[in-house]
C-alpha cells in the first residue's frame, strides 16, 4: 500500500489544499487542517473551553454545497485567506484582523443568501482544538480502490476529494479498511492508530469545484455495500513526516 496523496482543508468546508509531505505530531491533528470554521449563527463555541460542536452549527458541504463552486487559498505565512469564483477573485482578508474576517464574512452571507441561519462569523481552533467532522477526526484516510467500487456501481466518474481526506492510499484491496480499526501502521516516519471506520454524508454529493449537487453517494453506498462508510480516522502514535509515495504497511 502507498500513500497517493495529502491533503489539509484550512477552513471547514471550503478548498483542500494538495501537499507533498506533512510533519505529523504524535497525538496531535493533521498540521493546518480544519484550523477555521464558519459558524452559521450562533453556535455556543467558546475558544476559552472549547469543545466539540456538532457540523450543522458550521457552513458545511452538507448543507451549503454551493461552496464547493468557490475556489479558496489560505496563506500561512501571512494569514491571508483568498476566494475565487470562475477564476475571478471575490474576495481576500487577513484572517489575524477583525477586518479582514468581516471580508470573508461578508462575502459569504451575501453567497450564501437565504440559506445563512445567522450572521456568519470566522471562529480560529485554540491550541490544541480542531474543528472536525468526529472527535477522533485526528486524521482520515481514504481507501482509493473503495471509492473505485463506489464508483463502479454509481456508474459515475467519482472524484476522491468528495470524501475529504487528509490521506489518500492507493494499493489496497477494495474495502480492506474494514479490517484496520484496532490496527497499527507505519507511514514514512510516522505510526498510525486506526480508531473507527468514517461513516458519511449528504456533503459527498457535491461536485467539487462546481458546487452542484449531483449524487446520492450515501444510498449508493448503503445500497450497494450495506453501510454508509468509506474511509477511516486513525490517532497519531508517533510522530513523523509523512511524503508523498509513502509505503502504509501493518506493524
């Protein structure tokens, strides 16, 4: 098995941003990802005591699939997050200033239109707190010869970035994943702790990079395989840099 692909999502719900290696931190969570969430009213997140809030709360595929049609890139380095619709810029703000959050948020609320609950505001993850999907979102991994076999029987070209993955495998067998929670493996320089299989939804739907909603990838699934999962989160043992090519092999 091998390693095709890395991906972050800095900010819940928008554009992944494909790496060539990450650093992994022993029981930490993928570097940069989910670091930004846009709440959709009020939702009760406190960064001073934050804890898991369920996904409804935040502007997500699931229930926004219009957002997937928007093209996003977050800078780092200078904090700047930028959006693009058609190859157009629409939008840019500096995520570490309040008028830079209003920018994004602006946009957004005017995006979106009837579908805002409440006004849209940035929330920043406080050290040691993301915002994902499940409690142990730590990291995800997706099978990609599973998503070959939901492919297959959806009778659809499927694209994997529909599941939203920090890790995608090539070189496994179809729904060997399975068999992984409870397992330890070694990527590159890190060791990996399978917890549960991810179970999905509605969000897979969504054509990325078009925003239109045009699958039904949870009944194909459930129809097809008897469950809703594809892929899985695993907790991060040891630390170390994962790369591109990878082997994923058992310990």
């Amino acid at each position: 098995m091998r390693l095709a692909s890395i991906y972050r999502y800095p900010v819940k719900g928008l554009s992944p941003e494909a790496l060539e290696f990450a650093d992994l931190d022993a029981d930490g969570y993928f570097p940069g990802d989910r670091v930004f969430a846009l709440e959709n009213g009020p939702s009760g997140f406190d960064p001073a005591a934050p804890e898991h809030q369920p996904k409804v709360k935040f502007l997500m595929l699931m229930r926004n699939g219009a957002l997937a049609g928007l093209a996003t890139r977050y800078d780092h380095a200078s904090g700047v997050l930028t959006i693009a619709q058609k190859g157009r810029e629409v939008a840019r703000g500096d995520l570490r200033s309040a008028e830079g959050r209003a920018a994004i948020e602006t946009f957004l609320t005017g995006f979106l239109g009837d579908e805002i609950r409440g006004p849209v505001r940035l929330l920043q993850a406080p050290e040691g707190f993301r915002f994902t999907d499940s409690k142990s979102g730590f990291v995800s991994l997706v099978n990609l010869a599973s998503v070959k076999a939901i492919e297959e029987v959806q009778g659809a070209s499927v694209d994997p970035l529909r599941f939203r993955a920090n890790l995608y495998i090539d070189r496994a067998e179809r729904w060997a994943e399975a068999d992984w929670p409870g397992k330890t493996f070694q990527l590159g320089g890190a060791t990996l702790t399978v917890l549960k299989m991810t179970d999905r939804c509605a969000a897979t739907g969504v054509e990325p990079g078009s925003g239109r909603r045009d699958m039904d990838l949870v009944q194909t699934i459930r129809k097809a395989f008897g469950h809703i999962d594809c892929g899985v989160y695993a907790r991060i043992e040891r630390g170390g840099r994962v790369t591109r090519g990878d082997a994923l092999a058992l310990v």
